[in-house]
C-alpha cells in the first residue's frame, strides 16, 4: 500500500504555484536583459558636471531608485524617489511617462562617504546596475549613470540633507 501511494504521489503533477512561479520569474530572461544592456551601459556612465548639467537642462529627470527612507535622509536637489522594490509598469509611468525622456541614476555607491544615508552596497549589486537594467526592461532607452564616487558634502554635488 504504501508502494502505491509513493508513486501515486510521484506521478501527480506538480503544484501550479510552482508552475506558476516559474512563468513569472524569469532567470535567463535577466541575464540575457543583463548581458544586451551592457554595452549600453559603459557608454552612458556621465561624469558628475556632465550629470548636473544635463540635470540642469529641464529635459532629463534624475531618479533615485533608494529606499524613501534614505532619500528623504538626504539626495541630490532635484532627485524624484520610487525605490526599486516599487518599480512597475504603472509606477514608472506615473513619474516617467515619456520612455524617451532622459533619466540620470545615481546610488549610495557613486559616494565616499559610506555612512547614510548612502552605505555602500556589495559592487555587483551596486543599485545602479539593478535599476539601469530595469529601467530598460520597461522601456527607457535613454538612461545615464552617475560614474564617478563623490562626497556629498562637496556643494558642487547639490546634495539636500534631510530637515531637523
């Protein structure tokens, strides 16, 4: 008897869960994603006068893909937060409608400081590769990177502290 319930058990489909997860989570979806944007991704890394002037320019929209709990610590003036984890379709559309708009990304890494609100994550994965790989799976073509470490307190970075 109980022979039969093992192999009843082993032949049984597998739960669709399982199924289902593996349709939505998608590994070698990414990796391919990782490997197509990363020529694109060497030749957008902007040093922090280029980034500010473009910044300064009214077209581009810098984005910073941090927690809101850090960015309200302290960002770069002009910055719009949506945190990595909120990244969606709607949500990317909501603040960047038009994929063709320019988007500047920096993260705790780009800074010297190593202490919030920018502690320094592991370099592979460093905040700015997760978000400019997102950033072009929905779309956004036109993304440039922050390639330089900095200070924030240097006032050339324009960086806003957090109130009290």
């Amino acid at each position: 008897m109980l022979l039969f319930v093992l192999a009843v058990a082993a032949a049984a489909p597998a739960p669709t869960s399982v199924m289902t997860t593996a349709r939505q989570i998608d590994y070698a979806g990414f990796e391919q994603l990782a490997r197509n944007v990363r020529p694109l991704r060497a030749k957008r890394l902007v040093t922090l006068d280029r980034f500010k002037a473009m910044a300064q320019s009214g077209d581009d929209v810098i984005l910073d893909a941090r927690s809101a709990e850090a960015f309200a610590r302290g960002h770069i003036a002009g910055a719009i937060n949506l945190p990595l984890t909120d990244f969606t379709a709607e949500a990317l559309a909501a603040i960047l409608a038009d994929r063709t708009r320019p988007v500047l990304i920096y993260c705790n890494n780009n800074f010297s400081n190593n202490r919030r609100p920018v502690a320094m994550k592991a370099a592979p994965v460093s905040l700015n590769i997760q978000t400019f790989i997102n950033l072009a799976a929905y779309g956004h073509r036109d993304v440039y990177e922050l390639g330089q470490v900095i200070d924030f307190d240097d006032p050339k970075v324009g960086w806003v502290k957090a109130l009290g």
